[in-house]
C-alpha cells in the first residue's frame, strides 16, 4: 500500500485517513471475502455520522453484529434494566424463557439465539469491570417456573461475588426514579470514546454523541443515588432468593410425585 506507520495507525484505530478506493485496495491486500468487502465499503460513507440508528424489520438478527465487536474490546461496562434481569446476568434457562415469551423471535431459531447471547455473556467475563444497576421489580418477576426463578436468584447472588461485578438493586419503595426511560448499556474502551447501547423490539441504537453519552452518564449517577449499595443489595437478592425456595421446593415436591410409579396392585 505505500502507508508511512501514522497512516497506518490512524487507519487501524478508526481515526480515518484513507479514501474509499485505498479502503478497497487494502481489503484486497488482505485477501477479505466479497460479502465482507461490500459491508465494509457500504459503511465508508456513513463513517462521519455519530450514532448508529440499526432498524432490524420484524426482530433484531440472531447476532448483533455490530454489539459484539464493541463487547470484545470494551473495558468497563455499565449495564440498567427496569423489568429484566440484564442479558449479562442471565442463566441459560432464564434467557431461553425470555426469548421463547418473544412475540416476534422465530422459534425455530430458539436454540441458536440462545448460544449467541451467551456467547455475549463470554465477552464480558474476561476483565471487564462491570456495573449492574437493576430494579427491585426485575427480581419479582417470575420469569419460567419456580426452579427458573430461584436458580436466577442464585446465580446473581454468585456473580455480586466476582471481583469485576457489582450489582446495585433500585428499591421498588423508591418509587419514580431517574431511569423511567428504559434499558440501557454504557461501554468505555481504552482507545475509543464510549457509547450507549439502547434495543427496541425491532432496532439497535448505538449512541456516540458526547452531550448524549453525558445525559447517560447523569442516569447512571442518579441511579447509584437511588439503589442500595452493594452489600444492602446482596442481601436483598439472598432475602428473595430464601423467600422463593419454599415454593421452589414444593414445585420439586409436587414433579416428583407426579413422575412416581404407582406402587404395584396387592
């Protein structure tokens, strides 16, 4: 290609540099296939714009390109959820029910979508330093049966207890609070500015504007006013988590007993 090293380094690092024909000789220096050319080629044009506004049709692809090629280089994550426990958190089972509970997810496609949110999940266990501010009423929610909810509780009360989680519950008491809005995830990087991810039932948002992520970031500061701190929220999920197992256990009970051959005729 002839690049001194800036140029190089500026191109490697987003900042831009080179035209849309240099872009396409270097992807043919590389040897990248066709289909991946014509993508790359066709966001060369929209590079300038800040923000990505993804429309997706009738639902969101199987895997969200774009998001996890953020996840794989982010550094920190702050993750808020109203009535949801957050993808990040979630056991097999849990994400498997909120899927299939989906009005528009194929269900032929379960299994694979499944695999793709925890592959997800995988991307952030690394050393990514992560916040999850959730509120209280997430955690009432009884996605899938008693076993389902009891084992969620269990898992969140296993994850505050890894060094790079921390997880702030917002008291339902509380009332109206700063994220009435909705969902949303913050990514910081070491070389990139943050952004915002933000899902609808049919399009991903993608937020990179300054005064935007700083609105965000002022969510988030309200919203660790709002919710207990992490010990406070710790205990609130054991207490919940004591208060399930009762039905929990009667919910085994009653299985087991319904499976249980009958005994043999005297």
């Amino acid at each position: 290609m002839d690049w001194d090293e800036a140029k190089v380094s500026d191109v490697v690092n987003g900042k831009g540099g080179a035209t849309q024909l240099e872009v396409a000789v270097l992807l043919g220096v590389c040897r990248v296939n066709a289909e991946e050319v014509v993508h790359l080629l066709s966001l060369y044009g929209e590079t300038h714009i800040r923000g990505w506004w993804q429309q997706h049709g009738r639902c969101a692809p199987i895997r969200l390109r774009t998001v996890v090629e953020h996840l794989k280089v982010a550094k920190t994550l702050i993750s808020w959820h109203t009535h949801l426990v957050p993808l990040f958190l979630q056991t097999t089972d849990y994400l498997r029910e909120v899927l299939r509970a989906s009005a528009t997810t194929p269900a032929d496609e379960l299994a694979e979508r499944v695999q793709a949110q925890l592959a997800m999940q995988a991307l952030v266990r690394r050393n990514v330093k992560c916040m999850f501010v959730i509120h209280e009423l997430a955690l009432h929610l009884r996605v899938g049966g008693a076993e389902v909810h009891a084992g969620q509780l269990l898992h969140l009360m296993f994850m505050a207890n890894r060094p790079n989680v921390r997880i702030r519950i917002v008291p339902a008491a509380r009332g109206a609070h700063a994220g009435l809005a909705g969902p949303f995830t913050q990514l910081t990087f070491a070389k990139y500015e943050s952004l915002v991810w933000a899902e609808t039932e049919s399009s991903t948002l993608l937020a990179e504007a300054k005064d935007a992520i700083n609105g965000y970031e002022t969510v988030v500061r309200a919203l660790e006013a709002q919710s207990l701190g992490e010990a406070e929220s710790t205990a609130l999920i054991t207490r919940l988590y004591e208060a399930v197992q009762p039905s929990h256990n009667q919910a085994v009970a009653a299985e087991t007993r319904s499976t249980k051959p009958f005994p043999p005729l005297a």
